[in-house]
C-alpha cells in the first residue's frame, strides 16, 4: 500500500471536540453494539440523512465506523492505519443549528459560520481546562475547494496547531472545513502529526513562513480529501 509523504508519516487522530454544534450526541452501549456487529457492516450504505454513498474506502482511509448519531447527526470515520491519520465526515440537519429552512450549498450561508463559532468556541473551552495545553488558530477564514461528482463544492476551511494532555510533546495539525451540502451542514475534521512544526519545536529551528505552512498543509489535505469526487453529489 502507498504510503502518506514522511511528513505525516506517524499521524494521530485527535478525539473529536464536544460540544460543536449545541446539542451533542447521547450514545448507549447498544448503539455501540449495533455500529460494531458484522451485520451493520455488511450493509451496502450509511446515508441515513442524504442520498450520499459513503464508500468502504476513501483512498488509504478505510471506514472505522458510520452511524446517525442522533436524529439530526449522521457520522462517518475513516483512519489510514499505516499512517494513523483520521478522517471525519458530520452532517448535520438544519433543525439542529437553528434553521427551519435547507441550507444552501458551499461555504456563505450564514450558519456555516455559526457552526464554525461554536466549533471555536468548544476548542478553546477544552484548552481552558487542560484538554489542549497548546492551541492556536493560524487561518480562520480561508475557502476549501472540494472536488464532487458535480460541481466543485467551496467550504470554509479553518487550520489549528494544538497539542494533547496525553501527549504534550506532540504538536498536531487539524483542519475544519464547514459547507452546506444537500440542505444540511456538512463538517469534515483531518488531523494529523505535525512533522515541520514537531521538528522546528524539537530543534530550536525558526519554522517556515506562515504562508509556506499553509501551502503545505492545504496540499496534504488536498491529497487526502480527493476521493471526495467520487461520492460526494
């Protein structure tokens, strides 16, 4: 199997931020059950909310786990196991970020920026505790575009540098980025090792221009989210 590049050559999932869109989901170990059993996988499709096909695979990703989480929340996981880096697919239904009407397609209808604030604000609420000694937002408002089977697909694409309780002395990238798609809000979270800026951290060294980072980073996940185009309408 292809390997990701040796930047992110040892990627890390980080847990998935509470609290992102108000109401979180209520899980059961019988929901846990049914996600785990060889009969949930066997089925064809997850798209419980959309007529979206979900594939087994996304790349080197493979699916780890896909459910409606809520009456208004669907999630799909997928995780590279070579590279440990993680994927996360969240769409959200209109009702559950206050709208009573289908959201519009692509990144400037006014609730993709309501679920970017509260997705900030739940970030930093953890790094308040403890949860993230380290976190720093380094591009809050630049466009994502994504490839679908039809037209281009712009997001809202937001970029973080934050560290963990559990792992202090390594320093992890993630990306958001928030778009209306089939009337409802779709959320994809990446994260991942960072090696530039571990190394820089490691070695005194001045890091890249910030205008270097962001290339850099944009293009991993570029790479990573090219699959889009074959399931995403």
């Amino acid at each position: 199997m292809r390997r990701w590049p040796a930047l992110i050559a040892t990627v890390t999932l980080a847990v998935s931020l509470a609290g992102c869109v108000g109401r979180a989901p209520t899980w059961r170990a019988a929901d846990a059950a049914t996600v785990f059993s060889p009969s949930f996988w066997s089925e064809a499709t997850f798209d419980v909310l959309t007529d979206t096909n979900f594939p087994p695979r996304h790349g080197n990703f493979t699916r780890t786990a896909a459910a409606q989480t809520s009456n208004s929340n669907f999630e799909v996981a997928y995780q590279d196991n070579d590279a440990n880096a993680g994927i996360l697919y969240h769409l959200i239904k209109p009702d559950d970020v206050g709208s009573t009407v289908p959201i519009p397609r692509g990144r400037n209808g006014a609730l993709v920026d309501t679920v970017l604030r509260l997705r900030k604000q739940a970030a930093e609420a953890a790094a308040a505790s403890g949860t993230y000694p380290v976190l720093e937002f380094i591009e809050l408002d630049a466009t994502f575009e994504l490839a679908t089977k039809t037209t281009p697909l712009e997001a809202k694409w937001v970029i973080f540098t934050h560290t963990t309780r559990e792992d202090e002395n390594a320093v992890r990238t993630g990306h958001w980025l928030v778009t209306g798609y089939q009337g409802m809000i779709l959320l994809m979270q990446i994260t991942y090792r960072d090696h530039i800026l571990q190394r820089s951290q490691d070695t005194e060294a001045e890091p890249p221009s910030l205008s270097t980072l962001l290339a850099i980073h944009k293009a991993l996940a570029r790479e990573m989210l090219e699959p889009t185009r074959t399931f995403l309408q």
